[in-house]
C-alpha cells in the first residue's frame, strides 16, 4: 500500500483556508494555490538521492553535495493541475512538465481523456502528477495508469484536498504510489464534489463557470 503524507504545516493550512473561502477570487486562488504547490513540492522531493561533488570556494576547496541525477518530471491534470506547477517549478527549475488532459464527466463522474503530452524520456523520470482535487479518484487513477501504460515506474500523486473514498481508491489501484495532500476532507456529495472541499477548483482558477 502506497504511503499517504498529510501536509499539517500551519503556512499550508493557513493558506489553504483561505482558497476554501467563497468569497476568494481566482487571482489570489491562483496565487495561493501555486504557493502550496511550491511548500509541497519542498517535501515530496525530501528523499531525493544526493552525491558528493568536489568544488572550490573563496577560501578553499571543500566536498559538498548534490542532486544525483535523478531526474523529475512534473505532470499536471488539466486543467486545475496547472494551477500548481509555476510552484514546483520555482523550486525545481530543471523538472520537464508533461500533460495529462482529463474531465470528469457530469452524468458519469468517469474520467474522460482529452490530451496527453509527456516529455520523451518521461519513464526515466521521477514523475509527480498534480491534482489540486482528488474526489472519487477516478481522474487520478486513469492518469497514473496512463503513465503506467507508457512504462512510467517511479510516480507520486500530489494533491491539496482529497475525500477518504478517493484516497482508498488510489490505493487500491496504484499501491506503488504514494500520496502527498494538503487536508482530507469529510466525503463526497451527490455530485461527487468534495465536503467541505473549495467548489470547482479549475472554475475557481480561471473564473469559469
Ligand atoms: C476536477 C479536478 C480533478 C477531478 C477530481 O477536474 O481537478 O481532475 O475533477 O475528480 P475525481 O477524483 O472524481 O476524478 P474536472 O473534471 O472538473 O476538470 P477541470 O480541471 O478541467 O475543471
Ligand atoms: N472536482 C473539483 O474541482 N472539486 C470537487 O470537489 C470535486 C471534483
């Protein structure tokens, strides 16, 4: 079973409550949503494998370290995925970024695929998929298999709310993933939005309706 972090850091919650807000508008949603990627990202990287490189400094020459090579792909969920990526990218600005083009249906609640771009040598990447919402989990499921499909091996799911259903449902599809969220939420409503959740999270981003 993959590992699920929930993020408690007081500046996550902070703004996280604050994008919950009806009120927020979608420039300070946008705003604080590519923040939270970016506190986000400073943990899911934490294990990245380090080696130990040989420099000279003003005063001397020293051992010292750095990242090992192992390389990381950032892969959004359209559309509301793209609201983290500027985040992540301003701590890792050496990530490539793939697409992944994914609506939920109305009626079905199911997946729908609409686009799928990845950098070619995505499968030799560390590769995290973005999804502010995870709510029945299908979005999710359907892109870490996508990549899966397309000999992807090292992933990992972040996200900012998820409902308990959703969260199980990863796990049992993908139980080499590991989840990295900002708040687990209560559980689903009728239309499988997310209690108490933020609303649409791409219709809040870019003020569509
Ligand atoms: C939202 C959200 C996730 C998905 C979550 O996208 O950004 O991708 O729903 O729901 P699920 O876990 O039940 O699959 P949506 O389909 O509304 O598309 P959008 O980002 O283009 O608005
Ligand atoms: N997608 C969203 O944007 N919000 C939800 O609560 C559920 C799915």
């Amino acid at each position: 079973m993959g590992k699920l972090y929930v993020f408690d850091h007081p500046l996550i919650q902070h703004k996280l409550s604050i994008m919950r807000k009806k009120e927020t508008g979608s420039k300070e949603f946008r705003e604080l949503l590519n923040e939270i990627g970016m506190l986000m990202a400073y943990e899911v990287t934490r294990d990245l494998p380090l080696r130990d490189v040989e420099i000279e400094t003003p005063i001397c020459k020293c051992t010292t370290k750095m990242l090992a090579g192992r390389k990381l792909g950032v892969v959004p969920i359209l559309r509301a995925g793209l609201g983290m990526v500027d985040g992540i990218l301003s701590l890792v600005p050496a990530a490539k970024v793939g697409h992944i083009g994914l609506y939920r249906d109305p009626e079905t609640k199911q997946p729908v695929e609409y686009y799928c771009k990845l950098p070619t040598d995505a499968s030799e990447r560390l590769l995290i998929v973005v999804d502010p919402m995870l709510a029945t989990g299908g979005s999710s499921i359907a892109a870490i298999q996508f990549l899966k499909d397309r000999g992807c091996k090292n992933i990992r799911l972040m996200c900012l709310i998820g409902a308990p259903e959703g969260i199980t449902a990863v796990q049992a599809a993908h139980p080499d993933v590991d989840i990295y969220i900002a708040a687990v939420d209560e559980c689903l409503n009728e239309h499988a939005y997310i209690i108490p959740g933020l609303g649409d999270a791409g219709d809040r981003l870019f003020g569509t309706k």
